[in-house]
C-alpha cells in the first residue's frame, strides 16, 4: 500500500509538472528547423531559428525590418566545416508568421568557420522559397572551391518550453527509477 501511495504522489507530481510548464509554453519562443539539402537530397547541414511566439499571425518577419528572428544554430558538419564554429558576417531570414509550418521563406548567410590556418572556409548561401538557391564556399584567398544549389527540407517547429518540460520530466523519470534501483 506504501508503495502504491508513492506512485500516486509521483504520477501528480508529474502531472502537476506538465501542466505548470505547458502554460508557460503560452508566452514561450518558438524553435524552426531545416535540413539544408541539394538538389539531388544530399543533406548537407540544417539551419534552426527562434521567434517568440507574441509575433505569431502579425504576418511577414524579416530581420532586414528589425523583426526579431533568431538564428540558433546552423550546421554543415557534412560538409567542409571544422566544428560548426562561425564568424558571422550577415545573417538576414523572412517567415510568414501566418504559417509558421511552411518554414523559413528567404534566408542569406554570410560567415566564416574557425578552421585550422589553410582549412579555414569562407560561407555565402542565400535560400528563396520562390527562386533560386545556393550554397559556396570559399578558401582563403577567396577562389571558389564548393558551389550547389540547395533547398530546405520541411520545418519542424517545436515550442522551446514544451522541450524543456518534456526534458525535465525524462530526466525526473531516471533520477527516481535509480533510488528504485539502489
């Protein structure tokens, strides 16, 4: 019977969890992901970017207008690139907050990564949902050595608090099966 009360405490205290941080997710930021493809669907990286979710139906955000949209990490660890460690030049994104499923519609990135003395890449990619699209790349002494077109894999868009709080229970979750364990 002992044990059977320490369930239902646990299970309440985890519901109780759930619910305090889904309505924090209410006023929370929200993660879109892409994997950046070529043409022939080679993933070559992917591209993650926040907004807060007060700017949801206010139609278009382009950082060009000071919208705030967040670049959070991209990664072209399948290409080139020495740990994914940039030094960004321009970073410019628009989204359609009406429909913040259909991703990003145009982004530029202008970086260089941190690499070791002649294995130092410079990065120019440019993505328009509507037009033409392409990654290059560059050596030091700025000869193209890399070029494709390139398109965006389907968003995934997760509310930032929700991970959190699904992390957070995982992690209770383990912390109280080991006391069960020891």
């Amino acid at each position: 019977m002992k044990s059977l009360t320490k369930l239902i405490s646990k299970s309440l205290f985890a519901i109780t969890l759930m619910f305090a941080t889904s309505f924090a997710a209410n006023a929370g930021l929200i993660n879109i992901t892409h994997d950046i493809n070529d043409l022939d669907g080679f993933k070559l990286g992917s591209i993650q970017v926040q907004i807060d979710d007060s700017l949801l139906n206010t139609g278009f955000l382009d950082t060009e207008f000071g919208d705030e949209i967040t670049l959070i990490n991209i990664n072209l660890s399948d290409l080139l690139s020495w740990g994914d460690v940039f030094t960004i030049f321009d970073f410019g994104a628009v989204i359609d907050s009406d429909n913040i499923y259909a991703g990003i519609e145009f982004f530029e990135f202008d970086a260089d990564d941190v690499g070791f003395g002649p294995f130092t890449w410079s990065y120019y990619m440019t993505y328009d949902a509507f037009g033409f699209s392409f990654l290059e790349i560059f050596d030091l002494e700025g000869n193209e050595i890399f070029a494709t077109e390139i398109t965006l894999g389907a968003a995934q868009v997760v509310s930032a608090p929700s991970t959190i709080a699904l992390f957070t229970l995982a992690m209770g979750a383990l912390l109280i099966r080991r006391r069960r364990i020891a």
